[in-house]
C-alpha cells in the first residue's frame, strides 16, 4: 500500500450503527462536521460546478473565477468534469453523490460525515467506489466518516 | 345549537389561521427589510444572485413589456385626448392623463405584471426549495439560505419594479407629448405640457409615487417568499402555496394602491 492509501486507512473511518437513533445521535454530537447525505440535496437550479463555487463563494467571499477554479480542479482529481454543467435531475447517483462530497469538503472541513452511502449509490459497489473516490481527494479533508449499518459491515471486507 | 357551534368553532379557526398566516408574512417583512439593510448581507455570491434576478426579472422583458406599455399608453391617451377634444376641455385631459396613467394605471400594472410572472416563479421555487430541504442542506454546508437565495431576490426584485415603472412613465410622458402636442394642433403648447407636468409631479405626489412603487417591488417579492417558507414539506402543498402567495400578493398590492390614493386624494 502507497503513502496516500496509508494516510486514507488512518483518516478514513466507517462507523456501524445498530439503527437510525444511533445514526442520529452520532450526527447531533459533531456538529462541526459536513454531512453528505440523501436528505441533504444539491441546488436544483444550479449546476455541479455552481453548486460547489457557491459554498466558496459566500463562505470566503472569492471571486467567482478563482472559486470556478478551485471547484473544476476538484472535479477533475475525482475524474468528473464531464457533468460540471449538468443540473442535479440530470445527474447519474454517482455523479451527484460526488457533486455533495465535493461541495462538503470544497472548504477543507475538519470531519465529513458519508450518511447511509447505500441510499445515495444504489447501483455501485459502493465501498470500492467510496475508497477511490476519497483516494483521489487525499489531503483535502481531515477526518471521514462512513456511516453505515452493521448488516452492510460484509461489503466493506469484500475486496472488489 | 352544536351546530352552531361547530360552524363558529370552524369559522374561528379559519379566522385565526388567516391572522396567523399574514402575522407569518409581516414577521418575513421585518426580518428582509433588517436584512436588506445591512451591509453584511452583501458579498460576492450574493451580488450575482441580485444581478441575475435582476436580469430575469426586468432586463429580459424590458423590450417586449415596454412595447407593450406603449401600445397601452397610446390607447389610453387617445381615449381621454379625443374626449377632451371634443368638449374643449384641453388643460383637464391632459392632466388626467398624467394623474391617471402616470401616477395610478403604470405603476400598477408594472407591479401586477411582475407579479404574475416573477411572483409566481419565486413562490414556487421556494416552496419547492422549502418542499426538497435544499433549504436545510445549504445551511448544513454553513450557508445561510436567507443572505444567499432569499434578500437577493427581493432587492433585486424591488429593483426590478421600480426601473421598469420608470422606464413605462418615460415612455408614456414622451407618447403622451408626441400625441397631444406634436400630432394634434390643439391649442396646447410644449410649455403647456411641461407645466402641467411640473403642477401634477411635484414633489409630494412623487414622494407618494416612488415609496408605492417601493412597496409594490417589495410587495411582489416578500409575499411569495414568505408564503414558499411557509409551505409544509409535501410536494402536494406546492401548488397550494403559489395560489396563497398570489392572492395575498393581489390583495397587497390593492392596499397599497388605495393607502396611495388615500393620501393624495383623501
């Protein structure tokens, strides 16, 4: 395993819930962290791109070309610019699952918190797709935190 | 005797949810106007929703709605120029004119018409916002929906109604020149006209003018604003609110027409 993988292994974590009050005090106890989750959609009228420059934007004040940039260099390291001016009806799940992680992790959060990934990728090996996914994204977040129930611990050990 | 009482019982609800909604539709009037306001509502981000809304709101319909309020002046004032005319009552048409279609019919008829199209596409938007907590996930990623996606809207709104009013009174001042003046040979002079423009605009009824043409741009941004928060989270109820927002807009903007008559006039 390279350096990257090894700093993902000690920042990335998936946590096993017994049920959804578990899920939910886990959630009130950090509320510092950003959630991507099925509950918590993009901007409809806006595109990928928008939807990850405006977090920039109103939070740091940036202008909108240096926040363009920053937003399309994400997309690129995680191989999507294809959909960066697609709205969200027009987005395949794993497409908007990662406009959502790009958008909470755009301005470097101290923990994001991946909610029930199995809701928000149904059709994706969604462990293998996860790993790679915040491989690519290495140094721009502190913690990860994949929340999911102890009956899907199986997938996580599987080596697809 | 239950049944009265039922029927009371009914009626007293209704009454008091139809208080409680405009008491809900005030509270968002105070709370945009502080906002409005204050400079620290503004920054990068904030600025281009302002100025798309701007765009959407008056610069993509400038051409098409200020043809129209021509064509509408145009009739207008050969209606009240040809009565006049015929009964030599010169001076008065043309300051009915200006009392009628300056200062009432285009102002009004800016507001309404914005309104229909941008009122209703901003209440639906926010229901449907409020109905899919994109409202909830903006403030989860530290964004305050209120500085970003709702005042922008109302000051580019209100914006919106107060430039293209001005820009239909330009208008309907020059047509109303070119036709009374210029086309007929009455015995009306351009010093006449700019006279009487000076004994009608002055500066009370342009104070009266300007804060109901404020209030109407305010008007048709609030009103569906707060009724698109105030939707429950069923995508049913989105319909439900646009029609709530539009009439209560309707209704608003008849009250402030006639609080503005009252003062005038009154």
């Amino acid at each position: 395993m390279g350096d990257a993988g090894e700093n993902l292994l000690a920042r990335k974590r998936v946590v096993l819930l017994a049920g959804d009050a578990q899920r939910r005090q886990l959630i009130d106890e950090h509320p510092e962290a950003v959630l991507v989750s099925e509950s918590l959609p993009l901007r409809a009228n806006l595109s990928v791109l928008e939807n990850i420059t405006v977090v920039l934007q109103f939070r740091t004040n940036t202008y909108i070309g240096e926040a363009n940039d920053s937003a399309w260099t994400l997309l690129s390291k995680v191989g999507h610019t294809a959909c960066a001016e697609r709205r969200d009806p027009d987005l395949s799940y794993e497409e908007r699952f990662v406009a959502k992680l790009l958008r909470a992790i755009v301005l470097a959060p101290p923990l994001v918190l991946i909610d029930r990934p199995a809701q928000m990728l149904p059709d994706t090996n969604y462990p293998y797709f996860l790993n790679k996914l915040l491989l690519a994204l290495e140094g721009r977040f502190e913690k990860c935190w994949i929340l999911d129930y102890e009956w899907n611990a199986p997938l996580y050990n599987s080596r697809a | 005797m239950s049944a009265l009482h039922a029927w009371l019982n009914l009626r007293g609800r209704g009454f008091s949810d139809w208080l409680s909604a405009w008491g809900r539709v005030f509270g968002f009037v105070m709370t945009a106007l502080v906002g409005v306001l204050s400079p620290s509502t503004y920054n990068k981000a904030t600025r281009v929703v302002v100025q798309k809304q701007i765009y959407f709101t008056a610069w993509q319909i400038l051409p098409g709605f200020a043809f129209f309020a021509a064509l509408f002046s145009i009739l207008i004032i050969e209606i009240v120029g040809s009565t006049a005319r015929k009964y030599g009552l010169y001076e008065q048409g043309l300051e009915l004119l200006i009392r009628i279609l300056v200062l009432e019919i285009l102002p009004l008829m800016t507001a309404l018409f914005i309104a229909l199209r941008t009122g209703a596409a901003i209440n639906t938007e926010v229901a449907l916002m409020k109905i899919q907590n994109e409202l909830d996930a903006m403030q989860r990623i530290g964004i305050d929906p209120l500085r970003l996606e709702l005042l922008p809207r109302v000051v580019g709104g209100t914006v919106s109604v107060l430039a293209l009013t001005a820009v239909n009174i330009v208008v309907a001042l020059w047509l109303t020149q070119l036709l009374i003046i210029d086309f007929h040979p009455w015995t009306l002079t351009t010093g006449d006209f700019t006279r009487m423009i000076g004994k009608v605009l002055d500066l009370p009824a342009l104070i009266v003018l300007w804060s109901k043409t404020l209030a109407f741009g305010f008007a048709v941004t609030v009103i569906p604003i707060s009724e698109g928060l105030n939707t429950p989270q069923k995508l049913f109820h989105a319909p439900i609110s646009v029609l709530r927002g539009m009439v209560r807009l309707f209704f608003s903007l008849m009250v402030i027409e006639a609080a503005a008559l009252t003062i005038v006039y009154v």
